[in-house]
C-alpha cells in the first residue's frame, strides 16, 4: 500500500524514533539504582516512565506537523511544567491552579459514547478535531503506532535474547 | 448519513459533487433570467477542475442564495461571457434538460400527464413567465414533467418516446412528491438509484441517464437521445452553435475530470439543495470523509472486505486500542528487562531496526481480527503481577520468563504470518527456543 515516498518518510520517522528512545532507555538504565531488586511499584514506574518515553519521543520523531503530535508534546510540556511547579511551590497554592475539565459532551447525552468520541479519547488531541480530520490525525497516528510497536519489539526482543 | 454515503462513494465523484450542488442550486430557484441556463452550463463546464474544490465551495455559496445568477457568471466565470445572453430556446433546453434528468430515470406513468396540461404558462412562449409560474416547491416536481414535456410537444409535436419518457418521471415525481419536499428530490435522486437499479424496466433508462449525465449538461440532445431523438435534433439544430463550443469543452472536461466509467454530472440533480447551502457543504464533507475511511482501510489490516462506515469505525477503535496495549505491554517488559549496558547497543539497535522485519510480521500476526488475543497476554502479566509478591526474590526472573514465553507464542504467530527469512539475526535465537 505505501509508495515509495509513503515508506521513505515512515523509515525517517521510524529511525528517529528509534534513536530517540534508546537513548532515553540509556539513560534511565545509567540513572537506575544499582540495587537489583525492584519492586512492583518501581517496575510500574519505570513502565511508565518508558512508555512516556516512547510516546515523546514517537511525537518528537513527528514533529509539529501533526495536530496529534503537537497535543501529545504539549501534554508534555504542560505537564513537566505542571511538575516542576508542583517541586517549587506549595500544595496550597497548587488546588487554586488546578482545572477540572467535565466531559459533557461524552455520556451525558446518550448512555453510551459514540464511535466518533471514542475514537476522539484514543488519538491524542482528537476532542477538538471535525470528523474529518480526525480520521486524517487517526490514520497518521495508527502508523506511527505500528512503527512504535515495531521498535520496542525489537528492542525487547534484544534485551531478551 | 451512512446509506448516504455509501451511494456516494459507490459515485465516485471527487469535485463532481461540488459542482452539482451550487448548478442545481441555480436551476431550483426561479430564476426568471435567461442566465440561469447559461450559468449552469457554465459551471459544468468549469466542473472538472478538481482542485478547484475549496475555489468552488467557497465561490458558490454566496451564489447559491444569489438571485441573479449574472452576477456569479460575471466574477466567477471569466471566460463564459458568451454565454451570458443565450437565446431563449438554449436556455429552455437547459431547463429541460435539467429536468430531463429527473425524466429519463423515471418510469413512466400517465397520471402526471394530465396536471400538466392544465398550467397555462406552458402553452405560452415565455420562459420566465414559466418559472414564475411556479412555486417553488413544485419547481422540481412539475417542470419535470411539464417543461420538458411542453417544450417536446412544442418542438417535436410530441412522440409516443416523450410520453413514455414523461409517464416514466410522472410515477417518479409521485414519488419524490411523496417524500416531500425539494430538499429530498436530488436526495430522491441519489435514492432511487438503488431501486432503479433493481427494477429491469428502468434499468435502460438508468443506462440512459448514466450516459447521458456523461455529457455537461450544455449537450442536451445526448441526454434526450434516449428517451426520444426528435428532440434532441431539434436542440441541436437551436443550439449548435453555442452549443459547439461548449460540447468540446465539456466532453473534454468530463474526460478528464472524472475518469470513471460513470461520469455523472449531478449539476441539475441537486434542484432541491440549491436553496441549502448546508447540503452543498455536507456533500463535500461526506465525500472527504468517505475518502479519509478509505485511507484508514488501508492502514487497518483485515479491513478490506469491510463496506460501512460504523463497522469501519468500530475496527479502527480496536485497532488502536490494541496498539496503546501493546505499546504498554513492551514497555511494561522493558521496564522489567535487567539493563546490559552496551555502549554499542545503539549502533547495533539501529541496525536491527532498519533491517529486521520481525517486527512487521509480529504486528501483522497481531492485527488482523486478534484484538482479543492482544489482551490476553497482557491480562496474563497483569495476573502475574499480584502472584510475584509471594515470590520476591523470584522476581525478576519470573515475569520476565513469563513475558518471554508470551513474546515467543507473540512472535510464533508473526512466524506464521511472514517467511522466516525476513527475521534476520532475530530468526537464529528464536529458532531453538521455539
């Protein structure tokens, strides 16, 4: 299905991808506690922490071009912002800061989501998107999806042979 | 909406539908100007510019609600001022034709014969008294059967063709004055496709109506030549010179324009939406919605044989819920993988990257109708994770153990799926273990 353009472009975004994400894996393994037990909450921490890792740096690989891509980079952003203001300040201050956004528009309306807002809570930046570029952001996230995938599965596979 | 669209992607018009809506526009509203033919014929001419879809969305909606379709043929149409004084008897074909589509797709009945008669206007030479004539609600209805049908009785002297082409749309115009207003008559006319299609008896004039949609709507006579060939001489012999001009230019706009075997030229079906700019945008929308859907068929593997938009949609959902859990599961197991730090992994990563397709196999052994399976390996280590507790010192090698044999009957199932040769250095420490 993909033209050669097509498969040029996905193997740029796929190295870089890759690049990035070792690399962020490199430094976590550096940054590890040397002691070799883990516990579950480390490991449910680190899991985390690897799987924002490969979201940011799939959006990374991306580039702004992408409204998904730019949603889950300001996610990011905002959300490192949210932490580091969070270390600096006090928690007071913070519950004044915080926002409660309330999903009307999902269930209130009818008892079940539509197929459109469903799709909207998967791809990232979706709740803002018309029907019809959200299905243009879905197509190009599904791909960057499957790219992510086959990364990390050839890392994993890597580090588990 | 879905029925709907389906017959539009089953039209395969790409900027077709833009045009359609704004010239059908232009004929439903009782335009007593002489213009109003000329601007239809205009803009099917202009047609086929494809990428002129945001020009032609954006210039036609003012001229939808525009009364005097001059003013549009003069800012928009540059090179059309030819047109813009077209002799009566074109202008009447263009009416006529318009009509004439609704014509030659119906079957023919004689009821709708007799009302017809009864409007005085007709007998009369004069076009705009016709429109006037009309309100417009009865704009599509009855200048289907009555214009064409006068304006055959007045130049041909009637056949027994135009009465059946008539009797033929009469039954339709029931039809569509069934289902009410103009709005639902170009709606009507994409819906009676289907029915068309079915019922043998108008399945020639379905034909008919195909071919002749090939032509612009300008070239008149081809789209009488079925129903009847005296009409059609006549328009010519009216219209030709005009009409020279604008056959070339059309018929080499069909061709490239659409380049399907069904060139349909919706300008004169959409006489009820011209009134609704909305429905002018929503076609356009459906269209590029339709087009997106087909994009992502692509991409979702097993989608192929999927025609429906809700199905559709449900499995991109899946798909994509599937791939968020698989991107959790690997980074679950890279989180529990132990760390070998080799400085040259990154070289030797990248280098599996580029030239492993293991990955793809695997993914493609996941894709196609697993979902369910996708959450099973990963319920399994979401269960494994409560019973490692009681096993601490166990822990990392256990789910790790785990993982791997799940990851192995993963990638069994991407073995399955692609030849070994394409696993590369992944396919030597696989081999064994499995």
């Amino acid at each position: 299905m993909a033209t050669k353009g097509v498969t040029l472009n996905t193997n740029a975004r796929k190295i870089r991808f890759a690049r990035r994400f070792i690399s962020i894996l490199l430094k976590m393994r550096k940054t590890r506690s040397p002691c070799s037990s883990s516990s579950i909450e480390d490991v449910r921490k680190r899991s985390q922490r690897i799987k924002i890792a490969a979201y940011s740096s799939m959006a990374h690989a991306v580039g702004p071009r992408r409204a998904w891509s730019r949603a889950v980079l300001f996610k990011l952003r905002s959300r490192a912002r949210h932490q580091s203001m969070m270390k600096r300040r006090s928690f007071g201050l913070q519950k004044k800061r915080v926002v409660v956004v309330k999903n009307n528009n999902d269930i209130i309306p009818s008892g079940q989501l539509s197929q459109a807002d469903r799709l909207r809570q998967l791809v990232p930046g979706g709740k803002a998107m018309d029907m019809c570029s959200l299905l243009e952001e879905t197509a190009d996230y599904i791909s960057c999806l499957a790219t992510q995938v086959k990364v990390m599965q050839t890392i994993a596979d890597h580090f588990s042979k | 909406m879905d029925g709907h669209e389906n017959e539009d992607v089953g039209f395969q018009h790409g900027s077709d539908g833009v045009l359609h809506c704004p010239s059908s526009g232009m004929s439903t509203n009782p335009l007593p100007e002489k213009v109003s033919g000329m601007a239809m014929s205009s803009v099917s001419m202009y047609k086929p510019s494809n990428g002129a879809d945001p020009f032609f969305s954006s210039g036609w909606d003012p001229l939808v609600s525009l009364s005097h379709s001059e003013n549009f043929g003069a800012s928009s149409m540059v090179s059309h001022s030819e047109f813009s004084n077209p002799p009566y008897p074109v202008v009447m074909e263009n009416q006529g034709v318009s009509s004439s589509f609704h014509l030659v797709q119906y079957p023919s009945s004689s009821t709708l014969i007799e009302p017809v008669p009864k409007l005085p206007c007709f007998g009369s030479g004069s076009f705009s008294e016709m429109v006037n004539s009309f309100g417009l609600p009865d704009c599509s209805q009855i200048a289907n059967s009555g214009c064409p049908q006068n304006y055959a009785s007045n130049k041909a002297g009637g056949g027994t063709g135009k009465t059946s082409t008539n009797t033929a749309q009469s039954q339709d115009d029931h039809q569509i004055s069934g289902e009410g207003a103009i709005g639902s008559s170009p709606t009507a006319k994409r819906r009676k496709r289907a029915p068309d299609s079915n019922n043998s008896p108008f399945s020639p004039h379905q034909n008919a109506e195909g071919e002749v949609q090939k032509d612009l709507s300008g070239e008149s006579s081809d789209v009488l030549k079925e129903p009847d060939e005296k009409k059609p001489k006549i328009e010519q012999n009216t219209g030709s010179n005009l009409r020279g001009k604008q056959t070339s230019k059309q018929a080499k706009d069909t061709s490239s324009g659409d380049g399907s075997k069904d060139n349909y030229i919706h300008v004169r079906a959409r006489r009820g939406q011209a009134t609704n700019s909305h429905s002018l945008a929503e076609r356009v929308r459906r269209e590029k919605i339709s087009e997106r859907m087909r994009l992502l068929q692509e991409l979702v593997p097993g989608c192929n044989k999927i025609t429906g938009k809700a199905v559709m949609l449900d499995e991109i959902i899946n798909y994509v819920q599937s791939l968020q859990q698989q991107v959790e599961f690997l980074s679950m197991k890279l989180a529990t993988v132990n760390p070998e730090l080799n400085i040259d992994m990154e070289q030797i990563l990248s280098k599996d990257i580029i030239h492993s397709r293991a990955g793809t196999g695997a993914i493609l052994g996941f894709g196609p109708g697993m979902s369910s399976t996708h959450r099973y390996p990963h319920g399994i280590f979401q269960g494994s994770l409560p019973s490692i507790p009681a096993a601490t010192p166990k822990f990392p090698s256990l789910p790790q153990t785990m993982l791997d044999n799940e990851l192995h009957n993963l990638f069994q199932m991407g073995f399955d799926s692609c030849p070994v040769d394409n696993l590369g250095p992944n396919a030597g420490h696989l081999k064994p273990e499995l």
